[in-house]
C-alpha cells in the first residue's frame, strides 16, 4: 500500500511551505509544487493557500491531512496484524550431551525475548543418532563433544575446552585421607589400579578421550564398566560402585560424591555444529551469533 503522496500533504501542512517540505522529503520543490496544483485540481478546491512566505491550510486541507494521517495509521496497523499472522520460523537443534542440554535451558529463554514468535525443536541424542540427522540436513545446529584425539569436521567450531574432574564416592577411605581439591593422574593409577573404572559407553567423546589417557599412561583397569548417562554414572559412585572421569557438566552438589581437579587437565571439545551459512536464513544466522557470543561472554 503506497501512501508516499498521501506524506507529501502532511509534510506541506507541518512545514507550513512547500520549499521546507520537499527538502524533508528530498525531492525537488517543482515536483512537490506540481503534486500539490495537480490533487488540488481533482478535488476542485485548495488545499493550501499560497502566501509570500509560505501557505496556509484550508477547511478542506485540515479535512484532507486528517484523513491522510487516519489512512497511514490504518496501513500501519494492517501490516503489523498481517506480520503477526505470518508462521513462526522454526529452528532444529540436536545435542548430544548434558552440557548441551544445560546451556540451551538456560540460553534460549534469553534469545526468545529478542526474537519474540521464533519456535525451537530440540531433541537430546547420542552422537550416533545424531550424525545422520545431520547429514540429512534435518539439524540446522548441534551441540556437541568431541574428544581432542577424533578427527574433527571443518562444519563444526570449538565453543570451548571442558575439564574432566575424577569422581569418588565421597564416605571412601581415599577421599577421608586427601581433603585436597586437586589430583595427579599418576596418584589415580597408584591408588585406583583395583577400582571398577565406570566409562561412557564406546564411540562417545568421553570413553575415547579416557581411553587414550590409559594408553598413553599404559594403564590397564582392573574392572572397567560402560555406563550409558552421566546422571546414571553419578548414581552408581555415590552407591559406591566405582570411580570415574566426569567432564564439569555432569559435576554436582551431591553430599555423597567427592570431584577431583586433574592435572595434567585432560579435557573434551564442547563443538557447535551449524549448516553452511549461505543456507541459514536471518534468524539462525542471528541464533548462531548469539551462541558464539555466549560462550565468548563465559570465558
């Protein structure tokens, strides 16, 4: 709906001269002046009378700018029902850790309110679930983790480093003997060579990153189980069933779990994947943005 002509009157009759109006609207003042005679022609009276220094609204042009400005405010208000009434655009996203699931229930509420009607579909899945909705090109973002020693795609970029902490059942003898905060890796083989090491299951970031280390400390479990969950792992060390290497996402407040830091840190990459930008429309480019710049904020 074009109402340009429709301003060019009400400019005229706020400006009070016609020279003042073109320039407000940046056209030429013969063309304003060539407008003004033409309508005032079809309607078969003035609208403005032309004086030395400027003009002076009719009956007929208050009547006139009044029902210019009513049909611009109805333009206006068409168009916001009309932009209301449009489908919400709809943003997919996967993840495949807890850290994931974290950040999204806390960070989506805060992008929702600068991109009000936006609509998430969020589904938590392990990795090799994952992978094919991606390369199906059904995920437009993931988050992920990636162990440091996985080959890691050009699709995906690094939102940060996360720690390993090891976690002990809190009541044991070794946590009552070392109220230290900190533990070597070689105090964890020296004193847990008998312990029942629970591990993610095989594939995941954290089986494989925990793996290499033992490789590369040429340590050998004596009982070695696969957990699939962290929050069933936790479970089982405050139970007393073994001790593991939980990344910080899966730390907790639990009176029954003790957290080592350990050095030297091992850790796993917390990665973003999105699909290539030339596809995103300017929501998800908007969203993908705002995910970098949370992690940035974090560090």
């Amino acid at each position: 709906m074009d109402v340009k002509h429709l301003n060019y009157i009400i400019a005229i009759a706020e400006e009070g001269n016609i020279t003042k109006a073109a320039d407000k609207l940046f056209i030429s003042q013969s063309s304003l002046s060539y407008y003004l005679t033409t309508l005032e022609k079809q309607l078969g009276t003035p609208l403005f009378l032309r004086q030395r220094h400027g003009v002076t609204i009719t009956p007929a042009g208050e009547k006139y700018v009044d029902a210019c400005r009513q049909v611009i405010a109805i333009r206006d208000k068409l168009y916001s029902e009309i932009a209301a009434l449009k489908v919400a655009e709809r943003i997919t996203i996967g993840c495949s850790s807890v850290w994931g699931s974290l950040f999204l229930a806390e960070y989506l509420p805060v992008f929702e309110k600068r991109f009000p009607g936006v609509q998430f579909e969020v589904s938590q899945v392990e990795w090799i679930y994952l992978m094919p909705e991606i390369q199906a090109g059904r995920v437009a973002f993931a988050l992920l983790s990636i162990s440091p020693y996985e080959k890691i795609d050009k699709s995906v970029e690094l939102l940060r480093k996360e720690p390993f902490r090891f976690a002990v059942n809190a009541s044991c003898r070794f946590a009552k003997e070392h109220p230290e905060d900190t533990i070597s890796l070689q105090d964890i083989f020296d004193n847990f060579a008998d312990a029942n090491i629970l591990i993610s299951r095989k594939q995941s970031s954290n089986y494989i990153t925990v793996m290499h280390v033992f490789e590369e400390y040429g340590f050998v479990p004596a009982s070695l189980t696969e957990v699939n969950g962290l929050y069933l792992t936790v479970d089982m060390v405050a139970n007393g069933t073994g001790v593991t290497f939980m990344p910080v996402s899966g730390t907790s407040d639990n009176p029954k779990l003790r957290f080592y830091e350990i050095t030297p840190v091992i850790y796993r990459y917390n990665m973003l994947y999105s699909k290539p930008a030339v596809n995103q429309s300017d929501t998800e480019a908007a969203f993908h943005k705002f995910i970098i710049s949370c992690f940035r904020t974090k560090k």
